[in-house]
C-alpha cells in the first residue's frame, strides 16, 4: 500500500509545468526513485540551499506582504477612507491574492519555456513599484491600482516559478526544502506588521510604506544572485514545452469537483479573520492600535508552529486527517469568535486561529495527485481547481465585509459567514475522503 503512495506522489514532479510549484510543496516525504526535472537535478548541496534562501525572502515579500494587509484594511477603515465600507476596503486586498494566485497559472509554464528570469526582475519591479507608488497615493481607486492590482501582479510572476526553482534542485529532500520556503510568508506577515506599528504614528503612512518597499526591495536583491549565480535549473527554451491550461474530462470527475469546491468554500472563509482582526478588536473591544496589530502577528506567529505539526501528522497519518482536522477547527473557531468578548480572549482566539488555519495552505496541493492519478492532465486540474479557489479568496472578504453591522448586529454577520462557510468547505472534504477511500479500496489514511 504504501509503494503505491510513493508513485503518486512522484507524479507531482513530472507535472511541473501549470502550477506544479504548488503541487511540489508537499509535507509528505518522498522515498525511492524520483523522475529527474526537465533541466540540471542538483539534489541539495550547497547551491541548491542558497536557492532556498532566495526563495524564502521571495515568499518572505510575495505572501508576507499579503498577509499583513490587515493593518491596512484597519487604518484605511479608520483613518484614510472613513466614508468608505469595510467590503470596499477589503477589495484592495482580495484583488491582490486574487491576481497573485492566477497569474501563477500562466507563471508555470512560463518558466518550463526559460523565461524565469525576465518573471523574476519583472515581478520584483512590478511589485516594489507598486508599493511605492502606494506611498504617494491618497484615492481609493490608486490604492486599488497600487497595492492590489500591481502588487498582485507583480507577486504572481515570483509566486510559482520560486517553487518550482526549488523543486528541481531536490528529490529526496524536497519536501524538507518547501516545508522552509513557506515559513517565509508567515514571518513576513510578522516583520511588515511590526514595522507597520512602529512607524505610523511617528513617521505617518507614506514614509511607513516607504520604510516597506525599501525592506522589499532590499531583499530582493538579496534574493537575485542566491537565486540565479551559477544555477542551471531555471527553465529551458529549447526543450520546455507548454502545457494545455483545461482538462474537460476534469468537469466530469466527482473527486476534482469535491476537491476544488472543498477548497472554495474554505478560502471564503479563510482570509477573513486576517484581515478583520485589527479592525474587530479597535471597534468592538477598545483595544489600542497597537495591541490589535500584534494579535495579527501572534496568529502568524503560531500559524507556523501549526504548518510544520501538520505536515508531520501527515507523515503519520495522512493528508486527509490534519486537513479535515484543521479545515473544521479553523470553522468551529470563527463560530466562536462570536462568544469573544475581552482582549485576552482574542488574543487567544488569533493565536488558535492562526495555528490551525496554517494548516490550510501547504496541505491541500498534497492530496492532489491522489484526487488526479494521472501525471498528463495533473497540472491542468491543479491550475483549474486553484484558479476557482482564487476566486474565493476574491470574493470572501468584501462579502464578509458587507454583513459587518448589517441589522445592527456588529460584526455577527461577518463570524457567521467566515465560520459557515468554512464548516461547509469541511463537510465536503469528509465527502472527499469517503469517495477517495472508496476508489482506493480499504486504505483509511491517505
């Protein structure tokens, strides 16, 4: 049972192409003989880890940035654009995930084709543009311009081709590898909140944002020779080819619509308390602004305690059970949040949230190549389903948003939604292992 295990998972490299970064950040170990990458296998060493390092200050910047948009979604609410509603607000935030995650579809192939370095000075001038020209903006609509669609784009260009950097330098070490790359974005969701809290006040918004697109930038440049001097492995033009980006057989697949609905469902609710909790504990509880920034990074904090048990209880006993485990929690937990009503409690309540939730990003690309056996179709029903679950990502925030004091009833409609959706996200993934188990005979732990 278990040599049928190790070769889906080997499916995940010879499927590189549309999304498979993501597909190739998985916490399960692979053993035995892994297919080469299309270009140089360096399989660690020296070269190969200082790629991981450039790829983690990558994600340090590309989802470390997105996730501490919850400081920005306080101030704008309360500060900058008062006459605007938090589902306006929320806009700003949810275009720039939305954009990072689907411009990753068409990344992918891109870098099989050998263009990762244009991606690479492209994304990172595209997104620290943005950021500073986010400085000198004061409308909503140059925020939007800014901070969600050219960050968002930018972002989306260094997203996938990272990963996919990485998986190529390794075989037996490369969930090791992934597993550290992805730590990056938490901690810098921590790092650009601190500086967010410690530079408002005593320098105002511009120089704050300017104070980021300078760490930003500096890390880039960091990144680039770690990333690219000497390395052999980043794409190659004469013998990359690309894949197709739709699979119809997919639609009529039951397993690929369990999963990616699964998923829709619990990106709707997934980003919301990351962008609500400075603004919840200001209004709702009379926290100080800076309390409430730093519940967002005691959530990112533990959301990186919580990614690396996870991917051990999946060593144990599968993918299915941490998702479901964590998928439902992270939902009973949002439902909770309603009974929350002191700042000690909140904080608590950030901390469990951001511990389980984490869970919920590097686990899902695992279980992939068993809800897709096949290697040939394998990236384009990972770039199908992430496409639709980007797609929640865009739109559960500003819905949330807009539940916020509907009825004269605070912010009940916004935990009701997050913690729901979720829980219905959760109901068909225990539909999802039912059915996965059922195909694969009697084995329980996937």
């Amino acid at each position: 049972m278990r040599s049928s295990d190790e070769e889906v998972h080997q499916t995940v490299v010879e499927s590189i192409s549309v999304n498979a970064a993501a597909a190739l950040d998985v916490p399960i170990e692979e053993k035995g003989s892994v297919p080469s990458a299309p270009s140089a296998t360096i399989d660690g060493g020296v070269r190969a880890w200082l790629q991981v390092l450039g790829c983690w200050l990558v994600f340090f910047n590309v989802w470390g940035f997105t996730f501490s948009f919850g400081p920005f979604q306080s101030y704008y609410e309360i500060n900058l654009m008062t006459n605007l509603s938090s589902s306006d607000v929320s806009w700003i935030g949810t275009v720039a995930s939305y954009l990072l995650i689907v411009t990753g579809v068409l990344s992918g192939p891109w870098f099989d084709l050998g263009y990762y370095k244009v991606m690479l000075f492209g994304g990172a001038t595209m997104s620290c543009f943005g950021l500073f020209m986010l400085s000198l903006s004061h409308q909503y609509y140059q925020i939007l311009l800014t901070q969600g669609i050219c960050m968002g784009l930018g972002c989306g260009l260094l997203y996938i081709p990272g990963l996919a950097l990485v998986g190529r330098s390794f075989t037996r070490r490369r969930a090791m590898a992934m597993g550290i790359v992805t730590t990056g974005a938490p901690i810098g969701g921590i790092i650009y909140t601190i500086t967010f809290d410690q530079a408002i006040e005593s320098i105002g918004f511009a120089w704050t944002v300017r104070v980021m697109g300078f760490i930003m930038l500096g890390s880039y440049i960091i990144a680039f020779p770690l990333l690219l001097w000497g390395t052999a492995n980043t794409g190659d033009i004469a013998s990359g080819t690309p894949r197709k980006l739709l699979d119809k057989a997919a639609f009529k697949d039951m397993a690929f619509w369990m999963y990616t609905w699964a998923n829709f469902f619990l990106f709707c609710g997934y980003l919301v308390p990351f962008f609500y909790i400075p603004t919840y504990a200001q209004l709702e509880l009379n926290m100080s602004r800076s309390l409430s920034l730093y519940s967002i990074v005691i959530a990112q904090g533990v959301s990186v305690i919580g990614r690396l048990i996870a991917s051990g209880a999946a060593l144990r006993f599968g993918v299915m059970v941490p998702w479901l485990t964590c998928g439902t929690l992270s939902a009973v937990l949002c439902l909770a949040w309603i009974g929350v009503h002191t700042p000690t409690a909140f904080l608590a309540f950030a901390g469990l949230y951001g511990g389980f939730s984490g869970a919920l990003i590097p686990l899902p690309p695992s279980i992939f190549p068993v809800v897709c056996p096949d290697p040939k179709v394998l990236g384009a029903r990972l770039g199908m389903a992430q496409a639709i679950g980007a797609t929640a990502s865009l739109i559960g925030s500003p819905i949330a948003g807009a539940l916020v004091g509907l009825g004269g009833h605070g912010y009940l409609g916004m935990q009701l939604w997050s913690g729901l959706v979720m829980l219905v996200g959760a109901c068909l993934l225990l539909g999802l292992w039912i059915m996965l188990v059922k195909r694969r005979g009697c084995k329980t732990f996937i």
